[in-house]
C-alpha cells in the first residue's frame, strides 16, 4: 500500500474518534439523552445517520457480485429483505411508531398490549429478540471486518507467543477496529454514533464519486458494451431469465442457471408476498427503529424516513457500479475462462478492483469509506442492543428508580457486555456463519405475523403476540436445523427436497404456522385491556379492522375519526417503489453509458417524486409539530 493510502486512512480513523469524543459529553443526561439523543437532533442528520448505518461492506461486496453476473435486474434481489420496507416506514409507519413517544421497540409493545401478564410476555420476547440479534451481529461483523481488511492491507499483525499464534491477523484488525469504534460509541451513545456517522456517509459518499469518475473516464463505451449484452441492461423479465451473455461468457450463463435464481418470475412473486406483510410488520427492533424514535416530532420522524431513501441510494450504487464497470473490463475475461468458476468468485471482485485497479489516493479515500462504511452500522448496532438491556430489562424489573448518572453508568457496561460477547462469539468463526444464518432465518423469519397482526386487528393480544412469535422462531430454527443437516438425509425423502427449496419460497409455511400459534393465543385468551386499546388507538390512529375500539371511543363522547388513508398509503407505497428503484438504477445506466434508459430512470425519479410532493408530503407538512 502506498503510504499516502495509509496517511488518508489513518487521518479518517483519528477524525472519527475526535469527532465522537467530543460530542460524548452531551450524553450524559439520562437514557433519553444516551440512547435517543434527547429527542434534539435534526432530522436530516438523523437521515444521514440512517442512510450511513445501511451502507455496509458486506452488502456492498454482495451487491457488487450481483449486478456483475445478472446485470440492471439485479437491484430485484434486494427485495428479498425486503429493501421496499424502508419506503412503507416513509408512508406511514414512521409517523406510527414516533406517536408512542417511547425509547425502544420493546417498550412501545407495552403501549400496544400493556403491562400485564400478555403484555410483558410480548414485552420480554421483543427485547430478547433484539439483544440476541445485536450480538449475533457484532460477532458477523467481527468475522467480516478482519477478513476484508486482511485482504486490503498488506500488513501481517498475527500476535504469536513462541511457536502458538494467539491472535491470527484477521483477529487483530478486528480488535483494533471494534476497539477504536467501541470508545466513542460507548461514551457518547446516540450523539457520537450521529455526529460519526454524518462524517462517514460525507467520506463514503466523496469515495463513491471519485470512484464513478474515475471509472468513467478510464473505461470506454466501446469496451463496455464489448461485455455486457442487451439482456444485461434490462430490468425487465418473464418467468425465466433469459441468456444475460455471449458465448465469449458463457461460464457466467452457467453460474446463473447454477445459482437458483433461474425462475426469476416466481422468485419476485414471493419476494412481493413476504415483502408486503414483512414491511407492514415495520422496522426490526434495531438501529433503523432507534433513529424514528430519536426524531424531535411525529413530522420529523416521516421527513427523516424520506430522507434516508433519498440519500442513500444514488451515492451507493454510483460506487457500486464504478466498481462493476471496471470489474467487468479487467476481471470479466479472466473470470470467464476460470473452469472452477463459482459464486465465492463474485464475493472477491471488490477487494480485487481495489487491490488492482484503484489508483493512488482515491484507493485511501475509497478504503477509508468502506470501512467507514462498517464502523457506521457497527456503531449503530452497539448504540441500538444496550438499550434494551437497560431500559427493558435492567430499569423495568431490577431497579425501576436510580439516577440519570447510575443509568448512564449501566448503559456503558451494558454496551462493553454486548461488544464482548459478540467478539467471543465472533472468534468461532467455524460456526458462526451458521449462527447468523439463524439469526437471519429464524429470528427475521418468526417476526413478520405478529408483528403485522398488532397494527391491524385490534382484538390480536400480547399472548397471541408472544405464541406467534415463538411459533414462527421455532419453525424457522427447525428449517434452518434441517439445511444445516441435509447431507445426513436421504435424497428422495421430502424433507431432503424441502432443503434444497430457496428460502424465501418456505416462508408461507413459516408465515402460516406464525400465524396460527397467533390465532390460537389470542382466542384462547382473555382481549387486551379496553382502556389500553383506546389509548393506543387514540394516539397512533392505524388503519385496519379497529371498529369496536372506536365505537368505544365514540360513545365517551370523544371527536374522533377513523384512519381512512389505507388505499392512499398503499398507493404511495408503490409510486414509492419505483421512486426508489429508479435512484438505484440510475447510477447504473449512466455508468454504463445507456443514456436513454438513464434518462428514462431520471424522467421516473422526477415524475415519482412530483407525484409525492402532493399524495405524502404535503399531507406530512398539514400534521402538527
């Protein structure tokens, strides 16, 4: 590595520890103040955050891969999350969840069920829910960090006593980055992780130009277009994916047919099926929830919401596809003619572009963002998992009253106890993979029924809640049990076939036993409280099947309305969609130089976003401070 590569990113390691450091002291006021910055930041910083929390390496590296192989459908595969659930948090789920008023996911559920029995049921499974995926998460990122930086750095920090090596060099980068994040994250909660993470997505987003610019003026058209087919270039498709490449190519035609994506019309019906339910279920109790809950008001919760999709997006896939266009002019023959071709080789053509073919000084500042890129959603996750431990378990059933100091004290042990037993967990690297693959199969798999049942019907109660969510858990472990042991299994058996299915095709069966454990608890228990319905109903006003609740409310001779925007919020949802995927492809097209679709895309972002000024913001603007 050239040593003005190392001075940038030394110099973003140092800004970023200074920058935290010296807003820490404005978390020392209590909880509210630690872990919601008291309710004081701005919007568009809270947005900024948001937008930089979501930009992580891991993500990049994958997306980068994908839209290599399949091209400008390739944005399509974020819809498994599903990415869109960020457009219905913008539309009317932010404003939802602000109007609690509250500190954590956990919390808001005793608004929803209250505090008896049910409700502490729901209450402790939510908050167990988000320590165990915070931790599950660090100990991803603790694998991740190490393995990406080995690869950039040319440094061997192996730690060996004698012959035994106590640290690998993996291990030791990862220390040294969790360690420098962890200080400020800690010390400053909430305001530190905000004030970094604006300063991280400014640095990731002067990387991802220069990286675009730099792409641009040194690969042609010509050369370009000598690759890439038309198929390539087009998003849309029917039920099979048609050939993406020429004969010259033909181990990437190989590599789709292999991945299991060749069904392509099937895989986005499911992927609109999960994502209509698992969006409406709302925000995991994550990051993501923290900063609309930190937002100053129920209209600033809405505009921050917005203004994450707009920021991060566009900067994003300008980098990404800066680095496919050069990937696919110096990597792409090489590749082609690898026999042993697979889909560990498209993980690697980022830290290959990089390695390769940046050059001097934009190779620092684009080292500098991405790992900006990890310091930001780690940070987020350390500032987002303590909360609940202190405010849902600590506070609520250990010590109720203590002072703002002892709190804050407990937050900070809190968050060294969740780093250091994500980085236990991350040192078994063996098996941790298979770890966050639960994690994200089981635990994001249980959540989506329950979740989207408490905003809709209003007789679903906190055991139906509680069994719902457990139903779902176990089901989805039990799958996930199943894949991890399929070699064990016989290849005509139907439980060996169900292995082998996608997984986003086995979630009706997990959706459909979450629900059923959700039916069966709330029918064969007593309703949630009247009197905690109408205050829930009252301050949060959802749509859905809520009659009884405000004929109530009516006849105590309160003023009230129905919530009546369903048609209008789903509407806005899909003009939201194609808002969003034309600021992803976008950046695409215009790298790789098919300006009419370019334009096309910027004629639907324009279009979208003039049709949204009057269906969402300005009914946003009419709502009070």
């Amino acid at each position: 590595m050239n040593i003005i590569d190392a001075l940038i990113i030394f110099l973003y390691v140092l800004l970023t520890l200074a920058v935290g450091i010296w807003v820490s002291k404005k978390a020392s006021k209590g909880l509210k103040s630690y872990f919601l910055g008291g309710n004081n930041i701005k919007w568009y910083y809270l947005g900024l955050s948001n937008g930089s929390g979501m930009f992580d390496v891991s993500g990049t590296a994958w997306m980068v891969g994908l839209l290599f192989l399949y091209g400008a459908k390739s944005f399509m595969f974020m819809w498994l999350w599903p990415i869109w659930n960020q457009i219905f948090i913008m539309m009317f789920l932010a404003v939802w969840i602000r109007r609690s008023n509250i500190m954590t996911g956990s919390e808001w559920i005793l608004t929803r069920f209250g505090d008896g029995k049910a409700g502490r049921a729901s209450h402790s499974i939510v908050a167990v829910f988000a320590i165990v995926a915070a931790v599950g998460f660090i100990a991803y990122f603790f694998e991740g960090i190490g393995k990406f930086m080995t690869v950039i750095l040319p440094w061997d920090l192996a730690l060996e006593i004698g012959s035994s090596v106590l640290l690998n060099s993996e291990q030791s980068y990862a220390l040294i980055i969790i360690f420098l994040t962890t200080i400020y994250t800690v010390k400053g909660g909430m305001f530190s992780v905000v004030a970094t993470e604006v300063l991280q997505y400014g640095i990731m987003v002067i990387a991802g130009i220069l990286v675009a610019g730099y792409a641009f003026f040194t690969v042609t058209d010509v050369e370009i277009n000598t690759i890439i087919s038309t198929e390539w270039k087009n998003v849309f498709f029917g039920a099979q994916l048609e050939t993406h490449w020429s004969e010259q190519f033909q181990a990437f035609n190989n590599l789709i047919d292999s991945e299991g994506y060749k069904m392509f019309g099937a895989l986005i019906g499911m992927t609109l099926f999960k994502g209509f339910f698992a969006s409406v279920a709302g925000p995991t109790p994550s990051y993501d929830l923290q900063r609309i809950l930190s937002t100053k008001s129920v209209k600033e919760a809405a505009y921050m919401s917005g203004f994450t999709n707009l920021v991060l997006f566009i900067p994003r896939y300008l980098l990404i596809a800066g680095i496919v266009v050069i990937a696919l002019v110096f990597l792409g023959p090489e590749m082609a003619a690898n026999p042993n071709l697979s889909g560990a080789d498209l993980e690697i053509i980022l830290p290959k572009v990089i390695n390769n073919h940046i050059p001097v000084g934009i190779k620092g500042l684009l080292l500098a963002g991405l790992l900006a890129a990890f310091m930001s959603t780690f940070s987020a996750f350390v500032n987002a998992g303590p909360a609940y431990i202190v405010n849902d378990i600590y506070k609520k059933y250990f010590k109720p009253t203590a002072t703002d100091k002892h709190y804050i004290k407990v937050s900070h042990i809190a968050s060294f106890l969740v780093v250091v037993l994500g980085v236990f967990m991350g040192f078994f690297a063996d098996s941790i993979n298979s770890l966050t693959l639960w994690i994200t199969s089981a635990l994001f798999g249980g959540y989506v029924a329950s979740n989207f049942l408490k905003w809709i019907w209003w007789r679903f109660n906190g055991w139906g809640y509680f069994w719902g969510m457990l139903a779902g858990l176990l089901i989805a472990t039990l799958q996930f049990v199943l894949d991890q042991n399929k070699a064990n299994l016989a290849e005509d058996s139907l439980l060996f076939d169900l292995c082998n299915v996608h997984a986003i095709y086995l979630f009706p069966i997990i959706f459909g036993f979450s629900l059923l454990g959700s039916f069966l608890g709330t029918f064969l228990t007593q309703p949630t409280d009247l009197n905690v319905l109408k205050s829930f109903y009252k301050s949060v006003r959802p749509w859905g099947f809520w009659d009884p609740v405000l004929k109530r409310i009516k006849q105590d001779g309160e003023e009230i309305e129905s919530n009546n925007r369903f048609y209008w919020d789903m509407m806005n949802c899909v003009i939201g969609i194609l808002w969003q995927s034309s600021m992803i492809v976008l950046p695409v097209y215009f790298m790789i130089r098919d300006y009419p679709k370019a334009l096309i895309a910027l004629l639907v972002f324009l279009g979208t976003s003039l049709i949204l000024k009057y269906t969402w913001l300005d009914n946003i603007r009419k709502m009070p401070d």
